[in-house]
C-alpha cells in the first residue's frame, strides 16, 4: 500500500512485526522466527486482560455495549490456583531467548540528556491516571522475539510474579526516538492507549524505562496480525468471517470515539487477532485524543483515507467511520477500493471522486448496501457506527454465528 507519512512507518509502536508498503493487491510477507501451536492454549489460562492490578483500587470498567460485554465476560475469566499449579514448564513455554536485548543495547542507541530525557523517563508506576506497580526488565523471563520494529524489538514474555502472565515486551531507544522527533508522538500514543479498556482494543498494561530504552507490556495477540490472513489465498475473507470483524471494529469504534478518540490509522496492517481469533485494534502513532473533534492534520495510510483529508480540510471522527468501509470492502475483495496502481495522484483522484467499483461475483447485495452507505464524499452523510452494528448484513451474520455455537454447545454437552 502506498502510505503518506513516514512517522506513520517508523513507529508503528504496536506492530509485532516490521511493516513494508506495496504497491500491488497482496501485501509483501515476512517469515517469524518460531510457531505459535501452543499459544492459544496457554493463553487460555495465562493472558488475562488486565492481570496486574493497579497501584490504587479502581472500580471495574464496563464495556461500551453489550456485544463488547459479552465479549469481555469471556476474556475476563482468571485462571485457577488449581489449575496454574496443574500447568507444566512444557505449556508455559515462551521459546528461546537469543540474548537479542543485551547485545543490541551493547551497540545501539545512546544516552539522551536534556528535555529530551524528561520527556522519556515513561513509567507507568507514576502515571497520574492509572498508576501500576514499578516494574523493571529483570522482572521477566524473556522468550523468543516476535518481531523488530524501527526503534527495536518486541519478545514474548513471561512475568517472574504469580501467576505469570505472557505479554508482548517491546522495546524503543531513546536516541532513536529523538533522532525521528517522534517524542511526543511516543507519549501520546502511550497516554491514550494506556487508559483504554475494550475487548477488541489491544491493551497496554503497562510501561518503565532505563537508561536508554523504553519499554512498552502489550497484551500478547495470539493468532498475530490480521493481514497476513489477507495474504493467503483466496486473498479474502468470507462474508460470515468479514460481518464477524466489522462487527467487533464498530463496537470497538464507538467506545473510542465516546473516549474522544479518533483512531486515524485503520486498515489491515494495524489490526491484530486475540487467543480466540477475536480482532484487536493496536497502533495508536496517529490516534489523536480530540475533545473538539476537529483535526487538520494529514496522515494514515493513503487508499485509507476519506476525501476531506486528501483535500486538506478539517476533518473529525467520521474519518474511521469511512476507513470501516474501506476495509469491508477490502476484506471482501481483497484489495482497498481506490487503489490505482499508477500512481499515488491517481488514488488521490479516485478518492476525492469516490470512484469504485464491485466485481460482478462478490460481494452480497447486503454487504454492497453497508459499504457504498460508508463511502460516501460528505462526512454527515456516512452510516453511523450505531447504524452499522443494526445493519441487516452484520446482523444476520451474528445471528447465525450465535445459533451455530449453540449448537456446538449442545453437541459437547
């Protein structure tokens, strides 16, 4: 995908892995160092949404809707002392640590001094909001690396304090950071992320510092990114398993923008999948926390963004209302609607037209309905995300897929 702002790429502060653009339909893939048959089980037990409890008591947070509710109430179940003293070093497994963390640092990045250092020293045992206990990297055990990202590596990890949760650890340099000027990108990101509680949002439980390096305690998404999925044939998501997601990202839509947070940056490559193949939105480098909800800054990914921002005008949170088309459409079709192979000017022009088209095979009469009701030119006229969840093609893909794993209940009963 052809992508307009650089920081957008360098930071990508929650990818697992390194991102490249394309220019064609199917988006470059990347090997992983290790496999992930075993994570879903041990996750089963051990990645609790929220398992360190926060320095002062807070009161349990609701989810935005019921649908999210539901979906928390599955999430939010804790694993037994029973069956955590029952579970062997084997399902513990976090796989091999090559040693990556101390020899990088050894000969990478260099002391910041200055503002730039106060800006830096992030540690979220002193947050004003939502204050964790102080953590420090010796307290993990450091598995095998997930990934490496512009400003360092992120690894699997395993809390050394019962009953040891398994996370994502990514680590950023400092220098790096600033060379970039990225510094306040960084902390808002984490400032926003840090204070949001959904099922489908990936969470940020917590974060410290040391010399030369932040570290970011991810919630670990099992099943990995979204869009290598996208990369395997036939290159597109069924209608059932399209409805599925779109579904979870309307929800999880609402509940940012009723948080005055306007995401910015919504497509494939920023959305992730939980132990039981749920869709979790990461990356926040281009959110923004907007009480006016009024922006004029350009960014996102180009074939992503909606017509006011390709014309430079002020812009609010009906932004991610018209990416949520763009990426039914994508997961349906498998390629965004306006791409134009020749050129960025040529996309630009297709998005400002809202000119697309639908193959004649695919998809649904249905799904064409709540597609073409996102895409439209004028902000106040595209589909609201309320309209979207009541929205008969996500409805009755919900109902179906309801009725079928009650009936796979009542087989296992």
């Amino acid at each position: 995908m052809a992508s307009v702002g650089s920081v957008t790429r360098q930071i990508a502060a929650l990818e697992i892995s390194s991102k490249q653009n394309s220019t064609t339909t199917k988006r470059p893939m990347h090997q992983k160092s290790a496999s992930q048959t075993n994570v879903a089980k041990l996750l089963t037990k051990f990645a609790a949404p929220h398992p360190f409890p926060e320095s002062k008591s807070t009161s349990s947070i609701k989810t935005h809707t019921k649908n999210a509710a539901s979906a928390s109430s599955v999430a939010t179940v804790k694993p037994s002392t029973k069956s955590m003293k029952a579970a062997s070093p084997r399902e513990l497994d976090i796989g091999s640590y090559d040693g990556g963390l101390e020899i990088e640092n050894e000969k990478r990045g260099s002391i910041v001094s200055g503002e730039a250092a106060k800006d830096l020293a992030l540690d979220s045992s002193v947050s004003r909001t939502r204050p964790t206990r102080e953590w420090h990297l010796h307290d993990f055990d450091i598995g095998r690396p997930l990934g490496k990202g512009k400003f360092g590596r992120v690894y699997m990890v395993r809390t050394k304090i019962e009953p040891k949760y398994i996370l994502a650890l990514k680590c950023q340099y400092k220098s790096e950071i600033v060379e970039n000027r990225v510094e306040k990108q960084i902390r808002r990101e984490i400032e926003i992320q840090q204070n949001l509680r959904h099922p489908n949002v990936l969470r940020l439980y917590g974060y410290f510092h040391d010399e030369k390096r932040i570290f970011l305690m991810i919630e670990f998404a099992a099943k990995g990114e979204l869009y290598k999925q996208l990369n395997k044939p036939p290159y597109h998501f069924s209608e059932s398993r399209s409805s599925r997601y779109i579904d979870q990202m309307a929800d999880a839509l609402s509940y940012l923008h009723s948080k005055h947070v306007i995401h910015r940056d919504i497509k494939p490559e920023n959305l992730l999948l939980g132990v039981n193949g749920e869709l979790k939105i990461g990356d926040f480098g281009w959110s923004v926390h907007a009480p006016s909800s009024r922006r004029t800054t350009l960014c996102g990914t180009l074939d992503y963004l909606p017509p006011e921002m390709v014309e430079h005008k002020d812009h609010n949170e009906k932004v991610d209302h018209w990416a949520l088309g763009v990426l039914t459409y994508e997961f349906l079709i498998g390629k965004p609607p306006f791409e134009d192979l020749s050129g960025q000017w040529a996309t630009y022009k297709r998005i400002a037209r809202v000119q697309f088209t639908f193959p004649e095979d695919r998809p649904s009469l249905e799904a064409r309905d709540l597609i073409t009701r996102l895409l439209r030119y004028s902000p106040d006229d595209r589909l609201s995300l309320s309209e979207v969840l009541k929205h008969p093609w996500v409805v009755k893909h919900r109902t179906r897929q309801r009725a079928a794993s009650l009936a796979d209940a009542a087989a296992l009963s």
